[in-house]
C-alpha cells in the first residue's frame, strides 16, 4: 500500500511539472504570436512592451546588435520612412528549452517568409528569415535573426561586385 501511495505521488509530481512546461511553452508561444502580429501592423508600441528593457537582439550579420531602446527608435524611423507593410507568409513557431550555457532557458524559434513593400517606391522584397527569441517572465530578452542581406538587396536593383 505504501509504495502504491509513493508511485502515485511521484506521478502526480511529474504531471503537474508537465502542466506547467505546457503553460510556458503556450505563454510563449502566444508572446511570439503577439510579437509576430504587431510587426505585420507596425506597431512599435506593443513591441516595446514585449521586449524586456535588458533586451539584446543579434543578426543579422555577425557584429550586428541593438538594445531596447535603439531597437525601438529604429523600428520606429523604419515604420515611419521605410516600410508600407512586412507580411510574414508560411510562418511557424517552435519552442525549445537549453538547460546549460550562456543561453540557458526558454526560447522560441519563428521562421517565415516575409514578404516587405517600401513606401518610397512601392518595391517588393521576398526573403526567408529565422528569429530565435530568448523569454523569460514573460517578456523577450534575447534575439537571433538569420536572413540573407544580399537576397533583399539585389531584389531591390544593388549589384555586388
């Protein structure tokens, strides 16, 4: 009889951790959601109050890195100079959690093809893009974004030489 007692409190443990591990990765994916709607509206707004006011974002180049307050103050100059809408297409989310290391915690991976019309002359830029967002309490802190610079620049008329 005791160890039917211990086996079912062990269970009920390993099921309430459960639970929560799902309410996280939900509550972080639908942060992501979030975050992924209000770039679609340009709404540097709700992006402020999902970036977390430790918030670094990296990429897409190497040395490239901005702070919250910058990523702010550039989103908004590119929301009222530079882009008429950024639609993401085939967008998909996936969560994972690192255990160890300089990035341990909770992340979601998001990666879409956006497709972004400019105001000045209305042209058209397709690009695959990979954002990796760091969450912890409920606000993002940290960022990785992949996508090919010269793709968008050649579709734009740049040549490379």
């Amino acid at each position: 009889m005791k160890k039917s007692i211990l086996i079912l409190f062990i269970l009920s443990i390993f099921i309430v951790g459960c639970d929560d591990t799902e309410k996280n990765r939900e509550a972080n994916l639908d942060l992501i959601e979030k975050y992924v709607q209000s770039v679609e509206d340009l709404n540097y707004d709700v992006m402020e109050s999902i970036l977390d006011e430790a918030y670094i974002g990296y990429g897409p180049s190497i040395n490239d890195s901005i702070n919250k307050k910058n990523a702010v103050v550039n989103w908004k100059n590119n929301v009222e100079n530079l882009y008429e809408s950024i639609e993401y297409k085939k967008t998909r989310n996936a969560t994972v959690v690192i255990d160890s290391g300089e990035n341990e915690g909770e992340w979601v991976s998001n990666w879409a093809e956006l497709n972004i019309i400019y105001k000045s002359d209305k042209s058209n830029v397709t690009i695959w893009a990979n954002t990796v967002y760091q969450i912890k309490d409920g606000k993002i802190t940290k960022s990785y974004s992949f996508y090919n610079e010269a793709d968008a620049l050649e579709q734009l008329g740049y040549s490379f030489f």
